[in-house]
C-alpha cells in the first residue's frame, strides 16, 4: 500500500477588515489590520484571496501592499509592535520596524492605474511560502498610496483565507 499526501481545502473564513475609505499614506504605514485567525492544525497551508477596490481618480503608478503579521512563537506569544489581531486602524512604528516584522516584504501588492472603483484581486497567495512555516496565530495589514482613499463601500473589499490541509490517500 502507498501513500501520498495531497493538499485539500476545507473550510473558508472570511476576515474583517474595515478598509472602506482607508486613508491613502505616502508612506504606506498607515492602514489598516484585520482580525486574526488562529491555526488550529493540522492545517499544511492557508490560501489568502480577497479584492481591494480603488476610490475616484486614483494616481497611475502606486501600490496597494498587504503584509502578514504573525504572532510571536517564544514565551508568551503576542503580536509585534502596533498589531494585536483585531480589525483596526494601525500605524506601524517604520519601514524598517514593518520589515523586521515581514522581512520578505508584502505577501502581495498591486500596482494600480488611473481608472476608478477599479478592483484589484488576491488571488489564492499561500502563506507557507511567505514563512516557510504556518503561524500559530496570524493577521493581515493592508496599506497603500494611491493618492485617493479606497472606495468606500465596506461590501467592495473582500478577504478570506481558506485553510489546506494534508490528507493520505
């Protein structure tokens, strides 16, 4: 008898993230968490997709970014800097503090045109790949600088991750 392991998907979860209107920052260290989801094994992976939607006349050139904040693993495990895993607006301390936090830089980004209320997709981005691990407990945190806040209906923004996990067969 052989036996293989295949990733399959189980379940889907949708975060919250009250990116509606988020303000655009030149510096792109000011946006916006989401609520955590907690690894409750044995998952091999989590796939993070969602869509972000632009406001009204956005500058051609900028970027969304969407980083990965995991919780700490030593000692009492908590979230680094700013971050405490609940749908909130968020100021990171710098770049180089974000960069400490997420060394591979965002987990996605989007360089955006000039056209309005324009959508821009995440698209099944896999969280192992980032970390070479699955965090106990982990986040997102959006930022851009598009020059406009983004559109501003809530039901316009959308994330998710879905959970995948090993099988044998």
């Amino acid at each position: 008898m052989s036996v293989t392991t295949r990733p399959t998907k189980e379940t889907t979860v949708t975060l919250t993230m009250g990116v509606a209107s988020l303000a655009s920052d030149t510096n792109r260290l000011a946006g916006r968490e989401s609520t955590s989801w907690v690894n409750s094994g044995p998952d091999f992976d989590f796939a993070i997709s969602g869509k972000v939607r632009v406001g009204s006349s956005p500058t051609a050139g900028k970027i969304i970014q969407l980083w990965p904040i995991a919780k700490g693993a030593l000692g009492t495990p908590t979230f680094p800097d700013v971050f405490d895993g609940t749908d909130s607006n968020e100021t990171v301390t710098s770049l180089n503090v974000l960069l400490s936090i997420c060394p591979r830089g965002p987990i996605w980004q989007a360089t955006i045109d000039s056209t309005s209320s324009r959508d821009y997709f995440i698209n099944n981005v896999p969280l192992l790949r980032y970390f070479d691990f699955v965090p106990t407990e982990c986040g997102l945190f959006l930022a851009h600088d598009t020059g406009v806040a983004l559109d501003s209906t809530a039901g316009n923004h959308e994330f998710s991750v879905t959970d995948v996990f090993a099988t044998s067969t």
